[in-house]
C-alpha cells in the first residue's frame, strides 16, 4: 500500500470517528478516499485491522455508553443519537461488544470510575471488537 492510500485511510478513518452520528457507509467513503468499495474494505482492513463498518460501530457503541452512562436519555434516544437507524442492530451489536444489553447497561451503577482520568477511562471502556465481550465490563 502507497502512502497516498494510507494517507486517504487516516482521513476516512477520522472522518468516521469525528462524524459517527453522520449517515456514513463504505461506498461514500470510498469515494472520497478515492477507492472502489471493495478496495476502500479491503485495505482499510489491511492499514488498521478491522472494517470500516467495524471500525464506525466501535465508535458509535463507545459514544453510546457514555451517553447510557448519564442516565438521561432512552436507549432508543442514545440509539438515534449516535447515528443508528436501526434498535434492533444498535441493541444486538452494544450487546455483542459490550456484554449486556444497553437497558442493563444504563441501569446498573457507574459512579466507581469518577476518580478516573477521562482518557484512561475511554481506554478501559473501549468496546471489545472480536465480538468476546470482557468479563465484568
């Protein structure tokens, strides 16, 4: 992979991760990386180890634990608010990378980490990608 390539991934990717809420999918941000669909997948796997789809939801379920976390808002509200169309998927995905469903979720206790540094707590939060939730998280 050229670096040119590389450089367009880095600029989908944070795209992905600045615009999360938005309506994005492969082939629109193929195409501003200036690659086919198949070839945007392809290789945004090969530069960071998951797909693109992979890499918004894990984006999008970290923004809605934090949103569940306040407690405020419905999970169908944290659902849309987060740029999921869809409960059912939004429910069956929190629940694979989370380990529980966003409702338990949102009702258990979360006061423990407040003495946590945010950013040590975004990485001690991070969604599990392999689909094997973490024990306890």
């Amino acid at each position: 992979m050229n670096r040119d390539d590389l450089v367009r991934l880095r600029r989908a990717r944070d795209r992905m991760d600045r615009d999360f809420a938005q309506p994005l999918d492969v082939p629109a941000l193929a195409r501003e990386a200036l690659m086919s669909p198949g070839h945007f997948s392809r290789s945004f796997r090969a530069a960071f180890g998951e797909t693109p789809y992979s890499h918004l939801m894990t984006r999008r379920i970290e923004r809605a634990k934090a949103l569940l976390r306040r407690g405020d808002l419905s999970v169908t509200d944290v659902c849309f608010a987060v740029g999921c169309t869809s409960l059912g998927s939004f429910s069956s995905r929190f629940t694979e990378l989370v380990g529980e469903t966003p409702s338990a979720y949102r009702a258990r206790e979360h006061d423990t980490g407040a003495q946590i540094p945010a950013c040590v707590a975004k990485m001690l939060t991070r969604p599990v990608r392999s689909g094997q939730a973490r024990a306890g998280s």
